[in-house]
C-alpha cells in the first residue's frame, strides 16, 4: 500500500480491530493483518 502525498484527517478517534486466537489456515489473513499494522 502506498501512501499519498498529502494528509487527511480522519473523523475516527478510536478504532478496534479484533484479534483470533489463532493465526489460522489462510496466509491471506496474516498478510492482512501484518499491512493493517503497517498502516496504523
């Protein structure tokens, strides 16, 4: 994911992302957690 150049605010104050207690079977769930980090 690239970032854009410019900054926007966000209207969100808090955001809650659930995490299992497993990694599970599908490696497209890790990947997408791991870019969702990155972005936060």
């Amino acid at each position: 994911m690239e970032r854009e150049k410019e900054t926007k605010l966000s209207k969100f104050r808090r955001i809650c992302v659930f995490c299992g207690s497993s990694q599970g079977k599908k490696k497209s769930y890790q990947d997408a957690a791991i870019e969702l980090g990155k972005e936060l």
